[in-house]
C-alpha cells in the first residue's frame, strides 16, 4: 500500500501534529493524501534545526535541484547566509524573479502557497576565475600540508615528508603561493645545494619526492593550479546580509566539475576548514550563521580517502556548534558515506528508480534511513511524481518527525537559469569584483629560488673573472719584476724598503678589484 489505510484522518493528524512548530519555520511543501495535497496541513523544517544538517536526494530530473532553491530562498529571506555549489548552472535563476503560468498558479494554490516572483541577493564565485563569478583562490601556504597531503593521497611517510618542506619554507622564508612554488621547493631540497639544509632535522628520500612531485603535477592537471594563488579568500564573504536583512546566496559556479572531482572536494574542504577555524562557538541557536548546500555531493565522495572521509565526518559533526548546516544533494542517500549519514536530521527524498538490480538495492538501503511509518516506502518512492518528496526532519525537540509524502512548493526565483549578460552585471557591481582580483606575486618561492640561484651563479662568475685577473696581474707582475732585474748590477745588501714593489702593487690592486667584482654581484641582485 502507498497510503496509510488503517485509519487516514489519524494518519493526517499525526503529520498536521508532527510539523506544527511553535517557532520560525522553512515551508516544504504540503501532505499528500490519495494523490491530492492538503494545503492546511504544511510540511516544514524548524529553522533552529538546519545546523542539524540534512539531504536532499532524488534520481535525475525529480526536482531535487529545485527543492534545493525553494530552501536556499527561503533561508535568505530569513535572513541567514546561503552558500551553493552550482554545478550544472541550474540554481542561477535564483538571482532573477520567477514568470508567473497558469500550470504554476494551479499548482502553488493547491498546496497553499502565496506564490510571488522574487530574486534573492546573489553573490556569484569562480574557481581561479575559471567562468563568471569573482575568483576564488587560496595560497597553498594557507592549505598547509596535512589538508594538501590528504587531498594528494598521500600516505603517512609522505605526508611527514610534505610536512617538512612546510616547515623548512617557514624557516627559510620561503612563501609557498602556488603550486609552482610548492614543486620549486620540493625540487630544491632533493639537489645536492638543498640537502644539506635538512641534514640536521631529517631529509626527503628521492622515492618520496617523486612520489610527491608526480602527484603535484597530476593535480596541476585537473586544473588546480588556477586555484591556488593571491589574493587569498576570505571566508568571511560568504556569510554577507544585505542591508534590508536578507541573506546573501552565494553560488559558486563550477562548469564541468564532473571532470575534475579533486578541484571541487579541495574547495570544499578548504572553505568547510576555514569556516570552522574562523567562526566562534555559538551553540544551538535560533537562526545558523550559514547554510551550505553540496549540489551532486557524490563528486565530494568519489575517489575519497579514508583520510579524507574522517575529515568530512569530523567537519560535519563538530561545525555544527559554529553554526553552520550542511545540506548533501544528490541522487541517492548511498552517495553520502555512513558515518556522514548518521549526521543528517533532516531528509528530503524525490522519486527513485528500480530499473536494475543495483537501483532496487540502493531502494532498499534507502527505505532503511527512514523512521517507521505506515507507507510502504518502497514503493511509495518509485511512484513520487516530480516535485513531489519524501520527507522527515528533526523538530524542535531534536527528535524526527512523522514521513510524510510532500508536494513540494514552487521556488519564487526562476526556473531557468539567469541569462549570462544579467550574471555578468552581477559580478561587474559586486564590491568583491575588486578585491579579488589576481595578483602577481613576485615574492614566491620559486621566484626567489630563480634569483637565489642566478645571484650564486653571477658570483661565481666574478669570482672567476677576479681570480682570472689576479692570475693575469700576477704574471705581468712578475715580467716586469724580470725586466728590472736585467738592469741592475748586483751591489750590497741593503734594508729592505717599506715601499711596495711593482709587483706587490699589481697583486694587491688585482686582490681589491676581485673583492669590488663579487660584492657588486651580490647586491645587484638583493637589490
């Protein structure tokens, strides 16, 4: 059965009971019953409750992208920051107001929903600048080599060694901007100058280094090396309000991330970092500081490491006294990890597919996240019509409410992602726009090393051309020495004169003028 037959008004009592809070709340959507929705009983989720966390999962093309809009306007309009990963270009519509249809005033009616097109302020972001947002870019300094490790995949004996060549550029002063700095450095410590700088703490071994270099490169590849650079992001930006009192949406658009799952996870865990790093304890408060949604969170997952897995848990579980809700989009709850699951108070699932044995496998891990109820959840999920869900939250009392099968409300944004001159205007008005533009930077550590190693190679060079003149005045020194020779008779000893010999004089002048040669080689190049 798809319904609960037994008794249906102590079924819609239970759901009307199960979401009437007695404080702010997000509006879902309404109950379904017989197929029809009931727009006096609401399904909603305590605003006190999204730094609970939550999911929102569906297969292709069931509106989970769309529920994820109609929360994240809702939130802002609250007045609580949004942050989004935009990945298909979907959720720019948020940034225009929605048209108004027939089919769209039908259906908001049914479900209660006074429905009006509004725009949400709307902070558009780029990895590197790659695409139209202001770019965001973090100092590989900033990383530091436990995040970066993991992210490489490092194993402990390379993470320990990546960890040294930290500490050796914060002794040396060396600034680790780029990756470029980052390999220049590790290629250093591996050369006969560079080795004996780390005798005295440890060195690197050849293997690791090429372990690590090759990894450098390969990350290179996949376009991360446009992330990492000046002016490094400030967190800070993403929990703006506008003056009015509306949260700002910041999306992050990244195009064509499915090709480039490490770029897109080493964002996340940056930002996840530095949020939690930078934001003070609050506790459980009325309103969060920030919303975060993971749209096609399954790219955050693939290919993870164990490390990398424990600091996702780790992250979600404890960021959650900073303020911060974390909300996973994506096609099935198996996408999300275990221990990250158990995380997630709030449940939102659009229809699933059983067309193989490996759906009706992820069909039945799914009904199992569930509390009881008297659906029949595997098969009231394969007959959820688009834009419908199932839904379960964690009420005030930190406790799941009743499942309750949702129509869920229309987003006021558009439907259709904002065209791209309007997004353009977007990010050529921000204040961000200016702040976040690329710098040069010229202090990096592969630049110094280049200068290091021209200025030793310059000194050299002098120092040759002294020793070759001091060689050449010490000859023609000693011609002349002869010369004089031939023409003085041999007489008495005599006491020596304090007077330098012609000789004496050619050497020492040859010796200053190596001297001034190397000194003026050094400092042109400090200069």
């Amino acid at each position: 059965m798809t319904q609960p037959a037994a008794d249906p008004s102590a079924h819609v009592e239970q759901i009307r009971a199960g979401y009437a809070f007695d404080e702010p709340a997000l509006e879902i959507g309404a109950l379904v019953v017989d197929g029809a929705p009931r727009a006096d009983v609401p399904v909603r989720i305590p605003f006190r409750m999204l730094n609970r966390h939550g999911l929102v999962a569906g297969a292709t093309g069931t509106g989970k992208t769309k529920t994820l809009q109609v929360l994240a306007e809702q939130i802002a309009a609250g007045g609580v920051p949004v942050f989004a990963a935009d990945i298909k270009g979907d959720l720019s519509g948020i940034a225009s107001p929605g048209t108004s249809s027939e089919a769209l005033v039908e259906r908001t009616q049914a479900i209660g929903q006074d429905w009006r097109p509004a725009a949400s302020a709307t902070e558009l972001f780029t990895l590197g600048g790659r695409g139209t947002g202001v770019p965001i870019r973090a100092t590989v300094e900033a990383f530091g080599p436990v995040l970066l490790a993991k992210v490489l995949d490092l194993n402990a004996t390379q993470e320990s060694s990546l960890a040294l060549v930290f500490h050796h550029a914060r002794q040396a002063g060396l600034r680790l901007v780029t990756l470029e700095d980052l390999r220049a450095v590790v290629a250093y410590l591996d050369s006969d100058d560079g080795k004996p700088e780390l005798k005295a703490i440890g060195g690197l071994s050849s293997a690791t280094v090429g372990v690590i270099l090759r990894e450098l490169v390969t990350f290179a590849d996949t376009g991360a090396d446009a992330f990492f650079g000046e002016p490094s992001f400030d967190v800070s930006d993403v929990l703006r309000t506008t003056e009015d009192g509306r949260g700002v949406v910041s999306l992050l658009e990244v195009p064509g991330v499915q090709d480039q799952p490490r770029l897109f996870s080493t964002f996340l865990m940056y930002l996840l970092r530095e949020l939690f790093a930078t934001l003070p304890e609050v506790g459980d408060t009325d309103r969060p500081k920030l919303v975060f949604f993971f749209d096609e969170a399954h790219l955050l997952f693939k290919d993870a490491s164990k490390d990398f897995l424990e600091i996702v848990v780790q992250t979600v579980r404890l960021i959650r006294s900073k303020g911060v809700g974390v909300f996973f989009v994506t096609q099935t709850p198996k996408d999300v990890p275990d221990d990250v699951l158990a995380q997630l108070g709030s449940r939102v699932q659009h229809q699933l597919r059983a067309h193989t044995p490996q759906d009706a496998k992820a069909l039945k891990a799914t009904v199992s996240t569930y509390p009881t109820s008297d659906y029949d959840l595997a098969e009231v999920l394969t007959q959820l019509a688009t834009g419908e869900a199932v839904v379960t939250v964690m009420n005030e009392k930190g406790a799941p409410s009743p499942v309750a099968w949702t129509r869920v409300r229309a987003p006021q944004g558009s439907m259709d992602p904002t065209p791209a001159d309007r997004l353009a205007a977007i990010v050529a008005a921000s204040p961000l726009t200016a702040k976040y533009a690329a710098t040069p930077t010229a202090d990096g550590a592969a630049s110094v090393l280049r200068q290091r190693t021209q200025a030793a190679a310059d000194a050299a060079a002098a120092a040759e051309a002294a020793e070759a003149e001091r060689k050449r005045a010490a000859e023609e020194s000693e011609r002349l020495e002869k010369e004089l020779g031939r023409g003085t008779t041999r007489s008495a000893p005599r006491r020596r004169s304090t007077r330098m010999s012609p000789m004496e004089k050619a050497i020492g002048e040859a010796s200053r003028t190596a001297a001034r040669e190397i000194v003026k080689a050094i400092f042109r190049k400090r200069r």
